[in-house]
C-alpha cells in the first residue's frame, strides 16, 4: 500500500526586468531564455552585508547595455558544434586495457559484450604456473 503526502512546488512562470521593468514570461521563449537572473548569498565581510542575498532579474537587453562592455562573448562556430564534445571523447586513444573506459560497448569485459556476440577481450596474457611470459609480435 501507498501513502501519498500533499507537496507544493514553486515554479517561476514570469519575471520583471529590475532595470527596465519589461515582463518576462514563457509566451516570449526568446526573451524568456535569454534573461539573466542570479540569487547570491553574501559571505564574510561583504559590501552588501555579511549572510544577506542579494537577486537580480534583467532582460537581454538590459544585460548588453550594462555589462556589454565586459562580457565576453564567444561565438559557437568558435567552440565547436552541438556534438563537438561527443565527437572529442570518440576520437581519443584507449589509454589503457579498463572496460569501463572502452570505445565500443562490444570491447568491454561486461555482460554487453555477451550481448554483442563478440568475444570478452583480455586484459593481460593467461599465465600458468611455470609459463613464460608472451611478448607481443
């Protein structure tokens, strides 16, 4: 049997630029993303006094007219695509013989490679007591 308690959840639906006023909500999607809002909480020994939060709300606008001039704005042909950082991870060298870390899930040592149909790899040369040690070719 389940018991069930009664939760309130507060989800932010609209804003108010603190600078020029202009409304913010999720009809305007462009707008909505773009705004710019922060809660901090102040530590030890700060100007806006010690333990106290401070909120800011601005809209894209307000942001590029205040902070343009030291923003630094990167453009995204700069950082790469939406699968640059995939296509990166993809293309770098197996440092070691770890499962965990294998390119393809057919590699690993793990119950996918039985569901590959492929062979577990080994990890090290099977010794027995007595055997010399294989060298690679």
């Amino acid at each position: 049997m389940r018991e069930y308690r009664t939760r309130t959840i507060s989800e932010v639906v609209a804003s108010t630029c603190n600078r020029c006023k202009r409304h913010l909500s999720r009809d305007e999607p462009g707008e909505w993303q773009e705004q710019l809002s922060f809660d901090h909480s102040c530590g030890f020994d700060s100007v806006f006094g010690d333990g106290n939060t401070i909120s800011l709300d601005l809209c894209q606008h307000c942001v590029l007219e205040v902070l343009g001039q030291w923003l630094q704005i990167t453009k995204s042909a700069d950082i790469g695509g939406a699968n640059s950082l995939a296509q990166a991870l993809l293309s770098m060298p197996d440092a070691g013989e770890d499962a965990d870390f294998a390119r393809r899930p057919c590699d690993t040592q793990r119950k996918s490679a039985k569901k590959c149909n492929a062979p577990a790899k080994q990890v090290g040369p099977a010794r027995e007591s007595g055997e010399e040690e294989r060298k690679p070719d």
